[in-house]
C-alpha cells in the first residue's frame, strides 16, 4: 500500500521540528510514577512466561521529533490508508495530515502504565472503568492518559472546549464543518492482526506498522477515520489501551498522539479533514516466548486463536464498562 522504509524519509519535508525553546514547554507528567506499576509480569498459569513494558519508561513524543526511531514516518501510515469516501473519481472524502507546528504548553498525564499477565486487569480511565477480563493465557499492559492543555492567553495547544471526536463510524460522513479533538494511535508489530495486516505494511525489520483504528470501519470494512475515538476507549480528554498477545515472543510498540481535525465542506459537498498530531506517548510491550513442550505449544495454539478476537478490544462490552457518574 506504501513503501516501506518509508520513502527514504521523504516525510522530512512534512514534519516540522520544534525548536529546544519550544519543546521545553512540553512534558509527560508522572504523578503516579512512569511506570505506575509492574513493569515485568509473570504468568501464574504458564510458569515462565511474562509480559514486560517496552518502551520502560514511556517516551513523551514531542510534535514532529523522533526520539523512538520509528514514529517519524507516522504521517506516511497515516497517509497512506484509503479512508472510506475517498476513492476516485468521485471522492466525497479527502485527508490530509501534519504535526504541530509548537510542542504542547501544557502536557499529558499519565496515570496508568504497567504490565500485566494471565488476566487483564480491571482499572479506570477518567470516565471510563473496564472490568476485569479472564481470558486465559495472555500478557499485555494498560495504559491511561489524561489530555491536560495550557489554559493560557495565547495557547496554541486543543482546548477542551473543542468538539470531542466522534465515536460511531457512521457519524464520520456526516461530520459537520468544525475542529474537533481526540487521539490517534499508531503501532507496529511483529505478530499483526489480519486489521493490521490487509491496512499496514510489513517492514524491513519484520515488524507490521499500521493505524490503530479496527472499530472504525464501515460496513464494507474500509476504515472511516484514524481516529482512536472510533470505537476506541478514548472519551473527552482521557485515553485508555488494553491490549493482550498470547504468549509467543510478540513485540507490540504503539504510539499515540493528540490530534485534531478541522472539517470544512466544499460547494460538491466533498468534507476535507485536516488533521493535526500535537505530542503523544511512546509505550508497549513484549510477551516472552512459549516453552517447547507439546503441551504448552497445544495450549499456546488455543490461546492465539482465542486472543486474536479480544485483542484489540477497545471499548469493553455493556457489562464490562461503567460510565463514571
């Protein structure tokens, strides 16, 4: 779908790096630590096996730099995803992409970031509280990220005030002109979903890079938006991920942005959506091997198959989920 890797750094062009002066404003900030708990999980149910953070500490991304060596190509795994709507000739949908021209004022919060093995975990989000989820033999980690602007006279960074990005793909075609805010997440992955395999790209270095929008796709399976808030558990300001992998040597490494997107409206109709990624954060993990016993590679191959259906779980079921009053 694009090449890989990735156009020679054509996307130097597009990214717009921020000056020390700038960037100096910008922070992950870490009340609760970084991370906020286990950074290693070991599994009870499979003796030996484990789940550990990588990157350990997450890593705040400045808009436009690259300090993970890999996120500086995100606007071409943006770009290169044919959203629903914009197929020529007559296209009703057209996107475009760029950072941040300053880093945030404020910053970003994170209040979860930690592994996890056998059982993902119950936690909250802001308003957003996911149940516990026994699925069996997994490792994975959580994150949570609260969005938290400069509320100062001559802020560039999203307010709140905006509108909060849509939730339901059938509301992307209809999207009224305005800016909206959310988040955006990009992963690459060396043990990919058939999602990130049919929309990413394989890269040189064996891992899957693709956009973390599964829930967003319309009834024909084309994605309708990069936007995490589709179908993702991202509300208002608050970010929330819980991803799992059997255990199989899996390495998952996301990161995931502020952004905006101004939608205007032309005379044919046609919703142009500029989207904008401010600074975001760097995490993920690793899940170790299996043992080479005929047992533990049955139960391995019930667990991946199992897992690859609850992986990416977003935004957990009715009756895992409360809304905080």
């Amino acid at each position: 779908m694009y090449a890989r890797f990735f156009l020679a750094r054509v996307a130097v062009a597009l990214v717009i790096v921020v000056s020390a002066a700038q960037s100096s404003f910008a922070n992950l900030q870490t009340p609760f630590g970084n991370p906020t708990g286990a950074g290693i999980a070991y599994s009870t149910n499979l003796p030996g096996e484990f789940s550990e953070l990588i990157p350990r500490p997450a890593v705040y991304l400045t808009a436009g730099t690259d300090p993970a060596n890999w996120v500086f190509e995100v606007l071409e795994i943006l770009q290169a995803v044919n959203y629903a709507g914009t197929t020529s000739p007559n296209p009703t949908a057209v996107w475009t992409f760029v950072h941040a021209a300053q880093a945030l004022q404020g910053g970003i919060e994170l209040t979860h970031y930690y592994a996890w093995a056998d059982t993902p975990p119950a936690f909250t989000v802001g308003t957003m509280t996911f149940a516990a989820d026994p699925n069996g033999n997994y490792g994975g980690a959580v994150i949570g990220l609260t969005y938290k602007p400069s509320t100062q006279q001559g802020t560039t960074d999203p307010q709140l005030t905006l509108t909060p990005y849509p939730d339901d793909p059938d509301d992307i075609a209809t999207m009224a002109p305005g800016t909206y805010y959310g988040f955006i997440q990009v992963l690459r992955d060396t043990d990919p979903t058939p999602f990130e395999t049919q929309f990413g790209q394989l890269g040189t270095d064996g891992f899957t890079y693709s956009v973390d929008n599964p829930f967003s796709v319309d009834t024909n399976g084309i994605p309708t938006s990069p936007f995490y808030n589709v179908g993702g558990a991202a509300q208002n300001q608050f970010f929330a991920d819980r991803p799992q992998n059997p255990y199989n040597g899996a390495t998952i490494e996301f990161a995931v942005f502020v952004a905006t997107d101004t939608v205007t409206i032309n005379n044919q109709g046609v919703r142009t959506h500029s989207v904008t990624l401010y600074d975001g954060v760097n995490w993920g993990f690793h899940v170790s091997p299996e043992p080479g016993s005929f047992a533990m590679c049955a139960g391995a191959a019930f667990a991946w198959l199992a897992g690859r259906s609850v992986r990416w779980r977003k935004k957990p079921s009715a009756a895992a989920q409360m809304l905080a009053a």
